[in-house]
C-alpha cells in the first residue's frame, strides 16, 4: 500500500530512542526524509546514521532541548534549512513520580515547558512551513493517562491532559490551512525506561515477571506493544490514507481504558 509519503520531510522529537526511534523508522521506511531531535546529540547523530543507512533516505540530527524556547527555535531552523517541515511528531517526554503536596513549582514548570510549551513553540515555529508547502500533518504522543490517571504521577497526567486539548486546539485552528492534528494516547509500550525500572524494582532475573504483572494488572490484552507496534498507528496518521482525520484522540492502549 502506497502511503503518498516518499518525500516528505518529518520532524520527530525525542527521535534518539524508544518511540521516537520507531516513529523515526517507520516513516523512513515509506519514504520520508527525517529530522531526528534529541538532547543528546552524539545519539541523534548515532540514530540519524541508522536510518539513513536502512532506508536510503535522507536524514538530520539536531541536538536540542524543546522544553526550552531556545531549544525549539534551533530545531525550527534547522528544519527549514532542510527543506521545511510536512510532518511535525510532537513525542519528547518522560514520566514522573510525585505527590501534588510534595512536588516543588520547578517540577510543574519543567513537565509543563516538556508537554505542552514545546507543542505550542513548535506549533509557532512549524505551522507556517507547513503552510508555504501546502498543508501538513502534526501529531502529538499524550498518554492513556490524560484521562485515566496513574496516581503517582499528578504531573505527567495533568500536562499530558492539557497537550491532549492543546492538540484539539490547533486542529481547529489550522484545519483550513490543510493540517491535519491529532493526538496519540499510548497504554503499555516496552521502552528502555520500562525495563529500567523492573529491573530497579524485581532485579535481572525477576524483571519480565514483574512487567507481565502489570500488564496483567492492567487487563485488555494483558502484554506491553514494541515501540514499532505503536509506530504503526503514526505512521497511518500521517499518510494520505487518513486524509479525514483531524482533531481526533486515537487510543492504541491493548484494551486498558476502561471508559467508552
């Protein structure tokens, strides 16, 4: 299936490792030339090289912070010296784990400047290239808990929340512009931080038993996706073949959201 995607220039942050990664891949693999954001820049040069070299595409490392107006202007013009942004992967992010009685006025502003200032700046900076190309597609990676919440992390819950009505937003905003927005509400997704944490928490030996029960905990299919699984669902996003989405909240969650 032709997915009207060769050519076209997308940026993904976070694109160094786990989702982004496969985000990274799996729109290279169609075709796309990719710009890869990272803070780490020897690791989005080490990642760029991979795709490049896979998918015989071109491909971009810039090392930048997008929870800084600094960071989201270097990647805004680095994208337009190469050639202009189609496709905008909003997935720079991380989890937290807090109390709201605890949790300092930094760690808001910093979870809040990562979620949702960094859609906004870059919103700003890219929509405008979208548009001197005829139309674009944004998506933003939110989480199953901007509306089923985890109860240890208050922040990450509240900023991914706000990033999901920010995408609603800019949907209606830009809808007449051919730009296409929506968000993505990942469950359980085996990345690097996951495996981290249960071997933290249960050890080398004991980690996989304890990732299987909280996949059990959390019902549905009961297992984690790979972060090509979700890629997958990106990747459909952002081709001609969802040409009548916009605005929309797709869950690609196993079965875990328990609401209609």
């Amino acid at each position: 299936m032709d997915l009207g995607l060769r050519g076209k220039i997308a940026v993904v942050t976070g694109g160094s490792i786990g989702i982004g990664l496969a985000v990274a891949e799996g729109l290279a693999a169609e075709g796309c030339d990719v710009v890869i954001a990272a803070r780490d820049k020897a690791r989005a040069d080490a990642a760029a090289a991979d795709v490049a070299g896979a998918h015989g595409v071109r491909t971009l490392a810039v090392g930048c912070d997008v929870a800084t107006a600094e960071g989201c202007q270097h990647l805004v013009e680095a994208t337009a010296a190469f050639g202009g942004a189609d496709i905008l992967i909003n997935n720079a992010g991380t989890g937290s784990n807090e109390t709201i009685q605890d949790a300092e006025d930094a760690r808001w502003q910093y979870y809040w400047d990562l979620h949702v200032m960094a859609a906004v700046r870059l919103a700003r900076g890219l929509v405008p290239q979208m548009k001197g190309k005829g139309g674009g597609v944004i998506l933003h990676n939110a989480s199953i808990c901007a509306v089923q919440p985890l109860y240890y992390e208050p922040i990450y819950n509240t900023t991914k929340a706000a990033l999901m009505m920010f995408s609603k937003n800019l949907a209606e905003e830009v809808v007449g512009d051919n730009i296409r927005v929506n968000c993505i509400n990942p469950g359980l997704i085996l990345t690097g931080d996951w495996i981290k944490t249960a071997k933290q928490l249960a050890g080398a030996d004991g980690y996989q038993a304890h990732l299987q029960g909280v996949a059990d905990e959390v019902g549905g299919m009961k297992r984690f996706a790979t972060p090509a699984e979700l890629a997958n669902t990106f990747v459909f996003l952002c081709s001609d073949k969802a040409s009548y989405t916009t605005g929309s909240a797709y869950f690609v969650d196993g079965g875990w959201l328990k609401t209609v």
